[in-house]
C-alpha cells in the first residue's frame, strides 16, 4: 500500500509530464544525438548493474553526465560530469526540485536514460523534465507517460537482461 504522499507525488508527476509530451523521429534523435544524461538507480544492486549500461554507451556521445545520489557518488567513476543528488534536490512530495530540473535543462541534452528498473517516481519524472529529446527508460507503471522509448523488462524480471536489452537497442541506432 502506497502512503498519500506518494499517491499525491505519482499524480502529480503524471499530470505535469502529460502536458509536456512531444512529437519525434527516433530515427534521427538518437542516431544524431550527441549529449546524453544517464539517471542512475538509487537501489545499490540495480546501481551496480546499470553501470555496464553506462560504460558500453559513453563511447557513443561527446558529453555525457551521470546523475547519482550522494551515497552512490564515490561509484561513480566514470569520465564524465558527475551530478550529484542531495536531500535539498528533493521536494518535499519526494519528487525532483525546481534547481535540479533547472540544472538539467541547462545543459539541453539530446537523450535521458533513466537506468532505474524498479518504480522510482523521483527518476521518471527527472528525465521527462530534464527536457532531452528522447527520454529512455524500462517498461513499469505510469512508463508510458515518462518516456518516448520504453525498453521492455523481461517477463522472469532479471535485470541483466533488461539493461542488455536497452544497449542493444541504442547499438542498432547509433551503429547505422
């Protein structure tokens, strides 16, 4: 059973992303993109599989920044910008601030992957609002609403597949 402010914070985050959906050519977008912003997970063991996502897809940008919690900072040793999510990035619904949205956008990246596999509202609504071109991220609730390319998770759920999945799906774009 869900709290009232999670109930409040997923309605909120679902009417917001709603008004702001765009229409694209995938095609081009991602084959053309060449800045990426890579949301990690906030859970240790998703974190640590979704790294392989990261270090297989960095090759494929000229600037690239990974976005992690302060408890997740020191894992994140990649050569890229590094922004890093305090407590102060959180409203008090649990969802991403106005500063950190602010941020993101900032840096007009061309494609957002939210590397999150389970439901991580905070997340999916930091990717659609980071305002990237295409926002990427894995089939779950509301996923439709969050992302223009939804990689499907396998029905056994493993999670290595699914990251496998997501690089193959950016291999078979980029490598045309």
């Amino acid at each position: 059973m869900i709290s009232i402010k999670t109930s409040l914070a997923i309605k909120y985050a679902l009417r917001r992303t709603r008004l702001s959906k765009k229409a694209i050519q995938f095609n081009d977008a991602i084959k053309l993109s060449e800045t990426a912003v890579f949301l990690m997970p906030r859970m240790s063991m998703e974190f640590y599989l979704a790294r392989s996502v990261v270090e297989s897809l960095m090759r494929y940008f000229r600037r690239a920044a990974i976005v992690v919690t302060e408890n997740m900072r020191e894992l994140a040793t990649y050569k890229s910008e590094v922004i890093v999510i305090t407590q102060s990035d959180q409203s008090w619904l649990g969802l991403p601030s106005r500063d950190l949205i602010s941020r993101l956008r900032n840096e007009h990246y061309d494609l957002a992957f939210d590397l999150t596999f389970s439901d991580d509202v905070f997340m999916s609504y930091l990717s659609r609002k980071s305002d990237a071109k295409v926002c990427a991220g894995f089939s779950k609730t509301n996923g439709d609403h969050f992302y223009d390319l939804l990689i499907k998770v396998p029905e056994n759920g493993e999670m290595k597949k699914a990251y496998d999945s997501l690089i193959n799906t950016i291999k078979m774009f980029k490598e045309k």
